[in-house]
C-alpha cells in the first residue's frame, strides 16, 4: 500500500488510514480552507515555540550557573530564545544556593502564556474572524449563544478554533469539566441569566432565538482503553451515555422550572483526539438526542475526498438524511429542525478542514496522542488561547465543589511533571464585571482564596515547592485580559 | 419612678426604659396584637422548652448511668422530659467506658430540633398567617419579591416572624452573612431567577411589581461597645455604612448590567437586639438611603403610648413625614414612593407588637442579650423555625467562601459550649428543587462535601469529638422538609 508523502499512520498499527491515496494522488478534500489552515498551523508553531523553547533554554542556564558573569549571560540567552528577561532574584543567588530551575520553569511557562496572551489580537488576526462558524452562521441558524462543555482533557482544549471552527465570541461559552460532567444547577444559572438579557432587550435582534447547551466527550481511535477519556475510565460507551444523561437533565430542570419549551436546544458532539474528527449525535424532531444516532466526520472526509464541493455537500446532505432514518424512526420524526440542521451541516463541514489539518501538519495522527499539557487553568477559560494539549483545563468556583476536577490534573501532572523533577504551574483565573462596582477587588480576593485553597488541598507537593499557582484576572465587560495579580501586591495591600 | 409589674430594665442601668408609665397604668399601645403575641409566646416557651429540657435530662440520666437497669430507665426519663427515646448504642456501653454525654448532648440538640420542624405546622398554626405583613400587604406596596439579608448573628434569626412580623412565604428570603455582608455576585443571580420568572410568566399578577432588597445589621443599646455586631467589632457606624454600601453596589451592578431602572428597590433596617425596636431607613424619592435619615420604632412606641390607635397611626405618620425632610432634603426630594411608604408604615406598626412582646415577656429587655444559640446552621436557612437566639446561621455555598461567617460561629460557641465541656452541633442544611432531575441526589453530595470541608476546617476539634454535623435537606419544590440524611445510608450507598 502506497502512502502520500505529508502524511503516515505506520507508528500505529491496525487503524485505518484517515487518509487513503493512489501514486500522484493527495490528501486534498475541496471543503477544506486550506488557507485558513497555514494561518492556523503558523499560530501553532508560534505558540508552541514560545513554551519548547522554555526547557533547553533553562539546561543552557544550568550549565553557567558557577561562572561570574551569570546574571548577564542568563538574560541575554533568555531574551535571545525566550523574548523576554527572567527575574532578578531567581538568577542572582545561584552561585551560592545553585539555580532554581523548578521555579524559573514555572516562571517561564506562566511568563510565554502571558506572552500569548498580550499578542493573541496580532497572533490571531489572520484567522480569528475567517473560521467558519461564526456569531452570523450561529445567528442564522437560530441561536443568540451557545454554551459548550468539553471535558477538562487538554486534548480538547483547541476545540473551539481548530476542531470545530468556530469564532470566539461574547455569545460562546466553554466551561470544561472532567469527564465533560457540567453542572447543572450553575448551567440553569448561566442560561437564566442570558435568557434575562435576552427578554429585557440586552440581546437586539435576538428576540426569537434560542439558546444552545454542547456537551463534548472524546475517545481515542488508536488506544481506546488507554487514552480516551480518563474522568470514564476510558469507556468511551459510559462517557457518551453519561454527558447525554445531564444534557437530558438540564433539559428537564428548565422545562419543569420556566415551563415546557423553556428549555434550551441540546447538542452532543463526540471528538477522536487522535485525528480531531467529530461525531455529531442528530437530535430527532422533538431534539431528543440517541446515542447511537450520529454522523462521523472521518467517515465522510474519506469518502468524499476527491469529490467537487457541490458532490461533497450533496454526500454530507445524504449522510445526514440517512442518520435521520436510523434506529427505525421514520424520516419524519428523526428530523431535526432546520436550523439545527444548517448547525449540524456547518459543523460536519468545518471539521473536515480539521481532519486535514491533522494530515498535513501532523502526519494524520497526533504524534503524541496522550497528555502533553503545560500547565494546568483552573477557575473560568479565556478566549484569548484554544489549542490543543496547552493547558489542562478545570472549571471550577471553589475547590470544594471542583476538587474531582482539579485531582484528575494533579495526575496527569505527576506523570508530565513531577516525575520528572518539575513543578506542576497552575493559573488561576477568573472573570469580573467593570460595571458591578467593587467586582475586581473581590475577585482577586476570590483568585486568592482558590489559591489558598489549592496549595491546602495538594499541601505536601506546595511544601516541597512542586506546586506553583499564578493569579490571574480578566474584565467580561471591558477591555482588561488576563492580568497577572503578583503575590508582591497581596503583601503590600495587606 | 414607679415601674410596671410585668417589666423591668433595672438590671441594666443608665438605659432609658422603653416604657415608663404611672400608678395603675400599663404599657398596652393601642396598635399592638395582644392575642398574637400570647400565641407567639405559647409557641417561644414551646420551643424553647424542647431545647432547654436537654441538659437536666443529661444531667438526670449521668446520675444513673453504672446502675443495672440504666438502659431502661434513661429511655423512660428521655420519654418524659423530652417525649423521644434516645439512640441505644449511645447508651448500652455506658456500664464499661461511661455514658458519652458530649455526644448524647448533640444528639438531643438535633433531635429536638427535628421535633420543632415536624411540629411547625402545628405549633405555629395559631400566628403564622396572622402576622401583619403578608404576602397580600407586599404586593399591595408594589413588591413581588423581598430578599432579606440580616446578619447570622442568632439574636436575628426571629426576624422574620417576630421583629418584622412578616408572614414567611415563598416570596420571602433570607440569607444572613457575617455583619449582613451579603454576596453581591449570588444577590444578582437570586434577582435574575425571579426577574425570569416574572418575565416568562411564572409570578401571575406580579407583572408591574418589583422586587425588594433589605439588609439588617444589629446593635445593642444597652452594651453598645460589647453586645453589638462581632463581624463589625460591635462599631454601629460601620455595620450601618458597610450594609449600605452593598445594597447601593446591588443596585448600581444590576442597573449597570441589565439597564437603567432595572435594579431592585433597597431597604436599610436596623435592629436593637436588646428591645427588638427597629429603625427604618427612609428612602428618598430616588430610592438613595442616608445612615442618619431614619425612624426608630423605640421612640413611636414610648411617644404613642396611650393614644388610640387613630392618633398612634397619624403620629407615625407625622414622625416619618419629618424624618423624610431631614438632612436639608425638601419635602419632595426626600419623599418616599407610595408603595414602599406603605411598607415603611407597615414595618413601624408591626413592630411595636414586638417591642410589648419583649415588654410582656421579657421584662422590657431580653435577660440574655448575648449569645445563646444551641447550635449553628450552615447552608440555606429554613422557613420553619425563626425564633431569637436558637440556632447562628451562616449563609453559605461552600466552606471556602463562607469560611469567615462560619469561623465567627466557631468562636461563640467555643464560649458557649467548648468552655464547658459540651460539643459544636452543626447543621448543613440545603434546598434541593424536585423539578430539576437528580437534584436530590446531588444535593446529598453537596451536604456531605460542606460536612467534609467543616471537619476539615475545625479539625482539631472534630478530631476531639468536639464538633457534630448532622446533614438535613428540604424540597423547594415540593413538601419534602428537612429530611436527616444518616451517615449509616452513606456508608450503606458506597
């Protein structure tokens, strides 16, 4: 079997190729912007740059550490691969104390983050608003906001621009959750609260349009006992079952609560972190969802390669009819509503530039097809960073209640980090409003005390210096992003 | 000066007397529910009765506890003082290593109090809707909804149904804080709840009502600089500016979120929790409230005192009309609205019943006017018990955020109970909604987290056998009422 030059599945054995072409032949499906996708990977590697560099930036450090000209030597190899100088007083005592190099690492991972963040508007520019799904498309298909929770697994964590193609905005939400086991009762909130907006006319021209909940789980085509989604014990059959569970509940909490048809429209979306294709569960006509009714993205790139966009879309239409039928509903009840359709078509569509995304870039399958995060956000997301295997991501208010999410990270970081002399970085951050007076002290205070909280609750690795956790805040309604709170400023107030 | 017979403040010098009256003359204002406040003291003796009867019984029972038939008998003597058996494996082992009366003591603390909320339909039959301020009286004001923070202080915890005479319903809650620090953030989301349901339809009749914010903080005129709030070192200035404080960052957060005009209507009240006179707040014709522009309901009482109800009520009318033009303001700026005159009127009037209440029954000022709570409530507060001094109530979602309303609990009843021997019972009691699936369960997970958070917070003293938490969870929805969830069905679950 001959292969393409730009993509190869030989490192894993006995998974069918995404990707199957003759002699001469590539893998170039007609709905994919491949543009987009240049744009896209050229961000990749620059993010990425800003944290590979981070390591043998600090081995050079180490080597200089004894000789007398250290301090000046340190931040010019810091500002030659780093782009940025390190702190004074991580660098001066070394000649007698030898070089912190577990605080500098996690200095440096927290400093090239914020680097990503002050630069995400220029990083960003060439692709942010030429995705395909956007707040117009979300718009048009009916919706004023959608609300979407992955699971925690920084493998999802480029969900939003790469996987599914959607366009950041104040009507799109991610709240990532272990095992993509949201809350409820703070979803019933958050819809209330938009819901408000919506009928106190805060939403124009939003009148009539819903509002929608995604819940995203993963599996691994390659390893699937092994590398699908951990909070499941990789049982790919009990993590669709159970996200479709509290989908189905947060449906009947609003109904039964604001009365029937209250409830927001449901979609549940299943992601191969090996490949980034995606399965789409089509609700029915009555948007019940079935977990064994769905179209896979993979399935269609394949065998609509080398189709003209038109053939290609007719074969998705076709695809999507088919699912409809399935499971013995006759086409009329298995039919979703049409703007939920144009959605699911978006969607299905959108991918395929994903998928080959993967063949192009990443040999068709993720050379590391298991955790490789590098640091770990708890408390509310940021727009400003969606990419894969960046950081673990754990929504949560308190520990108290987010702990299950938080220790599945711990985990996964003693394996990443710990084991291998490193300090596991933990940002904390969260979101206020500059309109409700006194919310910005308050939620430093709030950052402070989940801060507290997760140096109490992981206390033996935070006494031995394997824990470090930076504050950080961003305004919702004003033009503050991610702004690092220093311990310094805690004492001074104090 | 000749006193009354059934009151006195000697005990308290230097204080005037809230009633002074001549030979033959007794304090009876005209405006005062006689018949309610016999039957409110029927229900105080009651309730008070279940609680007091605890530590004679315990006392009765240590006398006995090596004889032969101790088991027999302590059930017989429990039976008869506190009309409930006590648990057997508290007792049997009593002959080999001594009866634990730490533990029987929090027992018959949570037991007793269980009586009181199975009995509540019962005991409080006679008053409850016979308070002056309903529903009905609310509405009329032009408020669909009152939200009431007063301090967790448990001299408070009788506002409802005994200081503010206001007929408890599901359009009134209550939610103490540390110093009636409410939380602005959980404020907003309870507003946006209601504004959704009036909105959609859900609160008929409630379309052009609005929705009412009151906080209460306390001082005590007889001790000022002792017996005043804790959370605010007993400093009256700034519990009354702190309280004021967040109910204008309320207001000033939700208009600036959801519009101009959209932010609830406020309310300042003060309470002196030696007499339970209050003092109203009067807000102006903008809705702003000024610290020093208010009406004492102390002053009305002792100045109406012999007049027929007519006059009493032209009097107070005179008396807030003058307070409306204090601080410069001209009579038009500093006029109430009609709808919140009426319930500024309402509050005054109400309370003078409460103000001969403490007359009547406690001698014109409470013989204890420090703490005296049997045990502290974490959590939501419950509709079925307000009575002064019973139970300190701290408002919260989790440990980590209310930690410091829960600590200052801590800290009375170490005084209260650690000093002499006895345990800290504490409650952890929650509201689940039986519309919303998987409520129940989820709300048991949540108590046994904040139990698990309580024990790990005060572990030294749970560690000593000085701490008992008892779980307890009631339907908002349904008639479920503070349901005990035993540690036995945990552990029978796992």
């Amino acid at each position: 079997m001959s292969m393409a030059e730009n993509f190869s599945v030989d490192t894993v054995p006995h998974i069918e190729p995404i990707c199957t072409v003759g002699p001469n032949q590539s893998c170039r499906h007609s709905l994919v912007d491949q543009e987009l996708n240049e744009f896209l990977h050229i961000y990749e590697e620059l993010v990425r740059s800003r944290f590979s560099a981070i390591t043998d930036t600090l081995k050079t450090l180490s080597i200089y550490q004894h000789e007398l000209d250290f301090v000046t030597r340190a931040q010019r190899i810091a500002m030659d691969h780093l782009h940025y100088k390190l702190p004074l007083n991580l660098l001066e005592d070394s000649w007698v104390s030898g070089l912190n190099l577990r605080a500098l690492h996690s200095y440096c991972i927290f400093r090239s983050f914020k680097e990503c963040i002050a630069k995400a508007r220029f990083d960003q520019a060439s692709w942010r608003e030429r995705n395909a799904l956007n707040t117009n498309f979300l718009h048009s298909c009916g919706y004023h906001t959608v609300n979407i929770s992955p699971c925690a697994d920084g493998r999802l964590q480029g969900l939003l621009s790469f996987v599914l193609r959607l366009v950041p905005s104040e009507a799109v939400y991610v709240k990532a959750y272990a095992g993509a086991m949201f809350n409820i009762e703070e979803d019933i909130t958050n819809w209330a609260h938009r819901e408000l907006e919506r009928l106190t006319g805060g939403l124009p021209g939003d009148e009539d349009r819903n509002y929608l909940k995604i819940a995203v789980y993963h599996y691994s085509s390659s390893n699937p006992s092994h590398e699908g989604c951990a909070a499941h014990g990789s049982d790919n059959k009990k993590a669709v079952e159970a996200a479709l569970m509290r989908l189905n509940e947060l449906r009947a909490a609003i109904n039964n609560t604001y009365g029937r048809g209250a409830a927001p429209d449901i979609l549940l979306i299943g992601v191969d972190t090996d490949i980034d294709s995606i399965r789409v569960h089509i609700p029915d006509v009555n948007g019940d969802i079935h977990s064994h009714r769905f179209v896979d993205s993979g399935d269609l790139y394949r065998e609509s390669l080398g189709m003209t966009q038109e053939a290609a879309r007719m074969y998705i239409a076709d695809a999507v009819t088919k699912a409809e039928c399935q499971n013995g509903l006759v086409h009329n009840k298995g039919k979703m509503a049409a703007g939920m359709r144009s959605l699911v078509f978006g969607l299905l569509e959108a991918n395929l530039s994903q998928i080959e995304y993967v063949i192009q870039y990443h040999a068709g399958r993720y050379a590391v097809i298991g955790h490789n995060e590098r640091f770990i956000c708890a408390g509310e997301a940021m727009n400003e960073l969606h990419l894969r295997n960046k950081f673990y991501f754990a929504h949560l208010n308190t520990v108290e209640e987010g702990a299950i999410h938080l220790d599945v990270g711990i985990k996964i970081f003693t394996n990443l980090n710990i084991k291998h002399g490193l300090a596991i970085p933990i940002l904390v951050h969260y979101h206020y409003s500059s309109r409700v007076p006194g919310a910005r002290e308050r939620v430093i205070q709030r950052c402070r005390r989940v801060k507290a909280a997760i140096e109490a609750r992981y206390s033996q690795l935070h006494e031995k210096g394997l824990l470090y956790c930076q504050i950080a805040i961003s305004d919702k309604a004003g033009s503050e992003r991610c702004t690092f709170i220093e311990d310094e400023i805690i004492e001074a107030e104090h």
